[in-house]
C-alpha cells in the first residue's frame, strides 16, 4: 500500500508518526509526539531511505544520544571487498548507527546495494567520489546531468544519507581565494567540485540545481548531509573565513530543503583548537536553525599521526557535550593510509566512549545506567558482570587473563592492596590483612 507521505519530515508535518518514528522513541526514552515534533522542525532527522531494507533506524539531532558513523570502503591502493565487508560486520557488532562508503574504485553499486539488503546501520556515501568511478572521464568532462544522476543512482540502491558538497559555490570560492589558508580545501569532495569549477568555469552543479536534488532526495527518503568543503584541515585555519562563508551559505539551503520536506544535517569541522569548538557549535545552531550537526572530530591538535582516534575522541566529546549529533569516527590511520581492522575497531571504541561521555555531560535520561551498573558490579567484584558491562568485553578479559592475579576476587595491579575488597571487608565487621594471609 502506497503510504501517505514522502519523506519523514513531511509524515511529521501532517502529525503522522510513522513505524521508524515509533523504533526511534522507544529507543530514546522519548515521547513519540515530542519526536514527531522536533522532525517537523528538522531539529532531529531519520536518515531512512525507503530503499533500504534491512535497516534499523536511529534518531540524530536534538535531546537523541549522539550517534557515531565508521567510514570505511576501497582504494585503488587497497581494493580488498572483503576486508570492506569484514568492516561492516565489525561496525554492526561494536554499536556503530552508521556506515559511510566512501569507496573510490571497482563495483561500488554492488557494494552499497549488498549493505543495503542486509546492513542494519544507516548508509551514507559521497556521490562526488563514485561519479568518477561511474564514468572513467576526466573530471572536467562530467557534466552537471551526470552529477545529479550519480545522486540518483545512489538513491535508488537505498542510501539513507548523500553528503553533497552544495556550499562550495562560486561565491564562497572568492572568498575562499582572498583569505589565504596553510592548508586549502581538505575535503576531497570539497576540492573535487573546486577544481571542476574552476576548470570549466560553471557554478557547482549541486548548488546550481539544488532543488532537482532536492526532488530526487525527496522522492527516496534521503536525507542530505550538507557537506563542509571548507572544513579546516590543520587548527591554524579553524574558525576562518571560508569556513564560516560556507556555513552561512548551508543554513540557507537548509531552509530551501525543509520547504520540500527533505531531512537535513550539516557537516562540521574538522581540526580546531579546544578553545573554539563550543563556540563552533553555537554557531552552527544559529546559522543552520537547529539542523543536526555531524562533526569529522574535532581533531584538536595537529601533532598526533598514528594516535589521531584520540585527538578526535577529545573534540568529538567536547563538540556533542555543545550541541553536535553525529561523530565521525577517526582512526589511528587518519592522514597514513587506508584503515585495517584492528585501526577501524580503534575508531569506533574512541568515538562510542567520547558519544557517551558528551551524553552523561548532557543529562540525557538513561545515559548514566550502564556506569551505575558498573559500579554495582565493581563493589561486589564481579568480574564476569563487569566484562558483559563494558564498551569492549573482549579486550576487559583478555587484559585480565593476561596477568593472573594471586586471588581471584583482586587484580594483579593491587592484591592484597585492594581498596574495594579491603573496605568490603572492614565495613562488614572483619579484618584486613596485607601480608600473612
């Protein structure tokens, strides 16, 4: 049966709360009409392309848990499918709510349709990439149709969200141009669409024919991630010009997107000092009217290659504590290669601890159970109670088999220097005996 509406926003604006909604506030602890409401205004969104038939939908956006995404897909360096899929199970089993393809070589619609039918998580990719796989032509050769039906293309093979670099426009380019940065445009999307620009002289054709995007995003549910061309690349140009040109230009098609219905987030910085990220975040709330904001990081210092999955836990923390969604997760092979597995679970555990740190900071119903119950579980010393709590089940007792202590109800760190088991025991009446026992 036909159903009534075309997009989730557009079922929240006619007061229908549809089967994804219902999934997403049990999940939250929320009240369906409170989550309807807030899709009508586009402060929360459903990335949930009709197509997508294996999906299990998640909420992003305002009074939600922050969600994470694992970036993963083939290069033309390493053109592995099956360590591609290996990482999707791999993002499933450790809680990741999104994928994004990115791949930039082979058989990439057979690759998102395969997701597609049996991935739970939600899809996103970059149709920008895929367009020069699609065609095997020069960049400047691709013409502003075969754009727009590389986005068609991905819409029908049941991606929830396309990051479209629209910002970028000729306007935002001057500016770009005239204020003078250490690293330009680091977004590849961003610098694809600069250079096809600059070399035909034509405006973006994602800006240019945004509301036939808009048509095609409507029509399969596909909510649009407004992508950050001019992202900062180093914390030197954080907070710039370009930056800031650029956002102002996404608030503005964010708007022309709610009028048709179509979901939104905003994609964020990027490299930024501490200092600068919740002011970033105020920022972005008022520039793009409360749109979710999805943030690369922040990576907060420069300095990192090979620990960057921590610079990025450290801002992705901060950012979500002020108001950010969505994290994308970075590895420790960010700015070094391709990630391997071991690099992509790296990823994904820095990102969940940093989600959930920001949602205990925001007060979030329900955000604090599980350290409640690890608490619980430390007192009594139930090791078994506190594997099956953590983040990482498997790395918590490999770590403790590892080093065997003398008794069991202590580790080899403290002994009989336990503080828990030590006041356990004099609070209960006994003694406590260091040595001799």
């Amino acid at each position: 049966m036909e159903r009534e509406y075309t997009t989730q926003m557009h079922a929240a604006k006619l007061g229908i709360i549809t089967p994804e909604m219902e999934k997403v506030a049990a999940k939250e602890h929320m009240d369906p009409e409170k989550l309807k409401n807030l899709i009508a205004k586009g402060h929360v969104i459903i990335p949930a392309n009709k197509n997508h038939t294996a999906l299990d939908p998640n909420g992003i956006g305002h009074a939600l848990t922050t969600k994470i995404n694992v970036n993963l897909g083939a290069s033309r360096d390493a053109e592995d499918w099956n360590v591609e899929y290996q990482k999707v199970d791999m993002a499933v089993k450790y809680g990741a709510e999104a994928i994004m393809d990115l791949s930039s070589c082979g058989d990439t619609s057979s690759f998102r349709r395969h997701i597609a039918s049996k991935c739970p998580a939600m899809l996103g990719t970059v149709p920008i990439y895929d367009a020069l796989v699609y065609y095997k032509k020069e960049l400047k050769k691709i013409t502003a149709k075969e754009w727009l039906d590389v986005v068609r293309l991905h819409a029908e093979d049941g991606v929830d969200f396309l990051t479209i670099h629209c910002g970028i426009n000729r306007e935002t380019a001057a500016k770009f141009k005239r204020n003078k940065r250490k690293m330009n445009i680091v977004s590849r999307g961003g610098s694809i669409i600069y250079a096809w620009m600059e070399m035909t002289g034509n405006e973006n054709p994602f800006f240019e024919y945004y509301d036939e995007l808009l048509d095609i995003c409507r029509e399969y549910d596909v909510t649009i991630s407004l992508g950050d061309a001019c992202r900062p690349g180093c914390i030197a140009d954080a907070s710039d010009a370009a930056q800031i040109e650029e956002l102002m230009t996404l608030g503005e098609l964010t708007l022309r997107a709610w009028e048709k219905d179509v979901q939104v987030m905003i994609e964020g910085p990027g490299h930024m000092p501490m200092n600068q990220i919740a002011a970033n975040m105020e920022i972005q709330k008022t520039l793009c009217h409360g749109a979710p904001f999805y943030v690369l990081g922040p990576l907060v210092t420069d300095i990192a290659p090979g620990y960057d999955h921590i610079t990025s836990a450290i801002g992705g923390a901060m950012a979500a504590w002020h108001g950010a969604s969505f994290l994308c997760y970075v590895t420790p092979a960010e700015h070094l290669r391709l990630p391997d597995l071991d690099d992509v679970k790296e990823g994904i555990m820095a990102s969940k601890i940093a989600a959930h740190a920001a949602d205990i900071a925001k007060g979030l119903p329900h955000a604090t159970d599980p350290d409640d119950d690890m608490g619980d579980a430390r007192q009594v010393l139930d090791w078994d109670k506190q594997f099956e709590i953590a983040i990482d089940p498997e790395k918590a007792r490999r770590y403790r088999d590892s080093a065997a202590p003398e008794k069991e109800d202590s580790c080899s760190m403290c002994g009989n220097f336990c503080s828990v088991r030590n006041m356990n025991a004099i609070l209960a009446g006994g003694e406590v005996k260091i040595f001799g026992e």
